[in-house]
C-alpha cells in the first residue's frame, strides 16, 4: 500500500475539528477504505504525529486515532494553507524529491519564512 500525503493531512485535519477529548476519533473520507485509513493512521504514529491504537483482531487490521502530538499540530499548523501545500509538494518534486513528511515541513518553513520576509 502507498503512502499518501493528502490522505494523511486530510486525517490531521479530521482529527483536528472533532471535539473527542478521550478515546479514539472516528474518521471517515468518502471513497476510502477503512483499511486505508488505518494504515495511514499508523503511519502518522510512527512519525510521532499522532497517539494511536492498534486494534488489529481476528476481524482484521485496524488503527484508531486518539489524539495529534505536539509535532503533529505543529505540521497541521504549517500545512493549512492549501496553496503552500501544494507549492510544497512541487518544490519537492520538482527537484526530483520523494514527498515525505520531513521534505514537506522544510518546504512549508521555507514557503512560511518567505512570507514572513524572514
């Protein structure tokens, strides 16, 4: 299965405007599987973005989201605009680079400072 950074961004964001201040955040995109959703719930816990669960039984696989870190908030936060979103990923990918999530937040803190004129 392939990472997708849109979809993990998307969760951020669910997770983000939910009002769940314990247990495990429901999220649900139109036209994905939950077993995709899962993975990429997994993998923004192991990038430290997020507090998850995995509730893998005989039924099948299965990660639940909790709560976003520290780092998962400060990703949230650089990553909102959608035109530096997306002017991120094309910086990256323009100079041959694979989207990954350290890529992206020293693409969004360059896009950032330049609008800052820092």
């Amino acid at each position: 299965m392939k990472r997708d950074m849109d979809l993990a961004r998307e969760i951020l964001f669910q997770m983000e405007s939910s009002n769940n201040t314990h247990g495990w955040d429901e999220i649900n995109i139109p036209n994905i599987s939950k077993e995709i959703i899962s993975y990429h719930i997994k993998l923004l816990y192991q990038a430290r973005l997020i507090e998850a669960d995995d509730v893998t039984d005989s039924s099948g696989f299965e990660w639940k989201a909790k709560s976003i870190t520290w780092e998962g908030r400060e990703f949230i936060d650089s990553a909102r605009n959608q035109s530096n979103w997306e002017k991120a990923k094309q910086y990256i990918l323009s100079r041959g680079g694979s989207i990954t999530f350290e890529a992206l937040k020293i693409s969004l803190s360059i896009l950032l400072k330049q609008q800052l004129g820092v």
